[in-house]
C-alpha cells in the first residue's frame, strides 16, 4: 500500500506487502486530501489484501491513471474541486476516456439541508448515478459500507500463488496453482531466470507457456531491459525476417523508411519466439546464424548489427517429431534448448482447478455485478473429470460465460445448459458389441447378471444425483426425452425407490 506522500504512517505497509504478496493484488486509486478519510479506506483495503494508491489531486490522479490500471477508483468531490478540469465529473469523463469498464464511487460531504431532507439527497444520489458513477459515499464513511463495494466489485478470494509481480512496477505475472508439476515447472524456471541461457518451453495451448517466458524474464538479470513478443505463425517468410532483422529504406515496396527489427528492439533484454515451429526452413538457416553469431543485417542492408539478446521459444508440438520428419532443423532445436520446459495439460493438474476457478471470479466477478461465495459441488466434480483440451484459457472462459449469464451467490453451470452439455464427458464409438464390452470389461462386470429394468433404474437414479435432481438435465445426459423421464420418475416414487435421490 502506497500514498503519494506516504502520510498514512500508522500502517505498517512493508509487513502488509509481505502478507499480501503471495497473492495477485488489486490496485485501488483513492483522489482525496483527507487524512481521517484515507486511514479509514487504506485499514479496509489492508484487511482485503489490496493496494491502496493516494492522488492528492485531480492532477496527480490523471498521472497516475496514465501510467497504471486500477480495478477501483474513489473520487473525493472535494479534493478535486480545485481541480484543471470541471469538477468531479469533468475527472470522471477522464477516467472513463482512458478506461470506460473501471468503476468510480464519488465520495462527498454534504450539508445539513440534504442530510435533513431525504428527497433532496436521493435526488442528488440519483444524479451521480446516472452521470456514471457506480455508487455514492457521504462521510463520514463507515468502514463496513466500503468493505460492501470491495466484496461486489474486486472480490479478493484466497489463492495459491506460486509465482506473481505487480508491486511498484507495470509489469505483472501471477501463476496460480498449487499441483507437484507446476511447482516443479515454477522451480525450473526460476532457477534458469537466473542465467541467460536459451530456454524451450513446450506445452499444449492454453497451458500458459507465454505467462512463463515473462516470469523468466521478469526474474532475470534482464528485467529492466525490454521483453519483446513475435508470434511466429501469424505472419509470412518474407514479413518474419522483416519483423525480426528490420529493413533498409527502399529494401521492397512499401519500405519507405529504414525499421528496426525485433531483434534490435529488444537489445539488452529478452525475445519470445512464440511457436516457432511454425516458421519454414529458409528462415530458420538465417535464425540459426543469428543466433550462433549474435549479429545480422537488416533486410536490403550490407551493415552488421550486434545484439545482445536472450532468446525463449515456445511450441505446442512435440518438437522432436518435427525434428525426425525434417519439418524443424535439429541444429536450430539444440541451439534453442539448452533447457527445456515442459508445461503439463491442466487435465494433468486438476489440483490447481479450483484456484483458478477463484482466480477468474475475482477477475471477472465485478464485470457480472455478482459477489460469489460458493462453487456448486457438482460443478467442480464436473471440472474434474473434463480433459480441458483448451485448458487454462477455456477454463477462463468458462468461468466468465458462467459468471455473467448465472445467478446468486453460488457459481455453477445450471443456467448455462449448453456449457453443461458440453463439458460432459464424450461417449466412445464402437464398432462392435465385443468390442465395447472388451474396452468396458470392468464396468460390465459390475452390472452384468443384473436384470435390464434395474440397470435402468440404476442409470436414471445416478444421473438424478449428479444433476442434482435437475430432471432435463439429467433426461439429456441419458439421452431420452423429458417425457419418458417424467413417466420413469413416477414409476419409482411409486415403488418407493426414489427417497434417497
């Protein structure tokens, strides 16, 4: 927690950055001049673990917004009165040209005749509202009405954080998880950060191989220096070796002036090739002598260039089979990797499942204007049991898809009967009865010698439990219509079977 002056001392912010550190933290800006105001809002936001920055003035606020993001802005009417813009909400048309989706609660002294007069207040609350401000406080503010507006707008669940960056800086990373193989892949890679040897990182998409290229960087002795990003699939040969190398005025058509090349750019710090098994193998002859050499030309040009750049690649292949079929150079992929990451599937880690769940709602909670409290039990059993084959970044979508066309205070996917259906597990195809009993032996095991009515009833039964009684739900995962579900249901509340769904 910082202020522009640090003035509050009474807090202790060191020991609060510590507590709060193993956290992704929220940042909060607060424009106001008031010390009695800004002990009471930074004690709230050290309690929730989020970082609490003071502007003493419209001025300084504009500064600050300019240069960083904020998940919530309190805006004093008075402090910024004075201000070089036309009020308070002259400053809210400002924040709202820079970031239209941040929320800004006004917080005002008012005088005795609205105070007293309840029709002139609500008028003047209404008033505030509909100029775009989320929600108004009148000071004294009490602390519990500010804790209300944190809970519903930067909800701040408890996560496990292996690894995360954004106090005092621009730049942020936040790994969540706490599973055996992201920690040995956190491990990994902190312990090469250290050096400027080039890294291979290989994984499934979606997994977050980029997320690691940056906690690399950011943990190296390269962080002040820039961290540059190439997306190798996304452009052409001839637009590749441009984008890297840069190019002389008049190389092609269209090169109307002389450009500098990524590999210049990012002199003195650290170059993401990101899947890089997707360039050709001219191109990767001349990324090879780049390489070897540290130096090149640009395109159209006869100079030398010398950079001192390291170098992470990322591919979702299985790089030594494109190695094998001669579609990658083998000397370019030993060049490349002199240490390998492997970043497993999250299929493999479902331990780290629920902290992104919590991690996502905190980050897309406010955006539904819903404060979740619980997971639906049976929608985590579902989470757990999904292959993800989009994996962290489906998940992150599923999570948001459920958060806005949900409900309550409970996050589940019982109104999102599509994203049910889809997460289900997939039914295998089989090409012949002793085929399928050959791959199912066990579960046929269990029910053969069983009469077909009470396998029936047995299936009905179970998938009642697991869509918590949802009958079309479960008349979809079984694959009949409501109809004759109803009709079985009857039946069974008839023989008595159906107490204990």
């Amino acid at each position: 927690m910082t202020g522009e002056h640090n003035k509050v001392s009474s807090i202790d912010t060191d020991i609060l950055l510590t507590k709060t550190k193993k956290y992704c933290q929220a940042d909060v800006l607060i424009v106001d001049n008031d010390p009695q105001f800004e002990q009471v809002i930074l004690q709230v936001l050290a309690r929730k673990g989020i970082r609490g920055i003071i502007a003493e003035s419209t001025k300084a606020a504009i500064e600050k917004l300019e240069k960083d993001t904020y998940q919530l802005i309190f805006i004093s009417a008075q402090a910024v009165s004075a201000g070089n813009i036309s009020g308070y909400t002259g400053l809210l048309k400002t924040i709202k040209s820079i970031n239209p989706e941040t929320p800004v609660v006004l917080v005002t002294q008012i005088d005795e005749f609205k105070k007293n007069n309840p029709a002139e207040l609500a008028a003047y609350t209404v008033g505030n509202i509909k100029a775009g401000f989320y929600d108004m406080l009148v000071k004294p503010v009490e602390s519990k009405k500010i804790e209300n507006i944190l809970d519903r707008l930067i909800p701040n669940h408890n996560l496990s954080t292996l690894a995360a960056a954004n106090e005092d800086s621009n730049d942020f990373y936040c790994i969540v998880g706490r599973s055996a193989k992201l920690t040995q892949t956190i491990n990994l890679a902190q312990s090469v950060a250290k050096t400027s040897a080039p890294v291979l990182i290989s994984g499934e998409s979606g997994t977050g191989k980029e997320l690691i290229s940056y906690m690399i960087h950011y943990q190296s002795k390269r962080s002040e220096g820039p961290y540059i990003r190439v997306n190798c699939a996304a452009l052409s040969e001839s637009l590749l070796e441009s984008e890297l190398f840069g190019h002389e005025k008049g190389a092609f058509t269209g090169a109307y002036t002389q450009r500098k090349g990524r590999f210049e750019m990012a002199h003195g710090g650290t170059l993401l090739l990101d899947e890089i098994t997707e360039t050709p193998p001219r191109f990767q002859a001349k990324l090879l002598r780049m390489l070897e050499q540290q130096d090149f030309q640009r395109v159209g040009g006869n100079d030398n260039i010398k950079v001192n750049v390291r170098i992470i690649t990322t591919t979702n292949k299985i790089i030594s089979q494109e190695v094998a079929e001669q579609r990658f150079r083998a000397d370019l992929y030993y060049r490349l990797s002199t240490v390998r990451i492997m970043l497993a599937p999250l299929r493999e880690r479902t331990q780290d499942i629920q902290d992104l769940v919590w991690y996502f709602i905190n980050l897309y909670a406010a955006e539904a204007n819903r404060n979740i409290r619980r997971l639906d039990p049976n929608m985590m059993e579902i989470f757990a049991n999904y292959s993800w084959p989009g994996n962290v970044r489906q998940l992150r979508n599923v999570i948001r898809t459920s958060l806005i066309l949900g409900s309550g205070e409970t996050l589940s996917l019982a109104d999102v009967s599509w994203l049910f259906d889809e997460l289900q597990p997939k039914i295998q195809q089989h090409n012949t009865i002793s085929e399928l009993i050959e791959q199912n032996d066990d579960c046929y095991t269990l029910v053969g010698g069983i009469p077909l009515e009470q396998v029936e009833k047995r299936a009905i039964l179970q998938t009642l439990r697991q869509t918590d009684g949802n009958q079309t739900k479960a008349a979809k995962v079984l694959g009949i219509s409501d109809r004759t579900l109803r009709c079985k249901i009857k039946k069974y509340k008839q023989e008595g079977v159906l107490q204990a769904v």
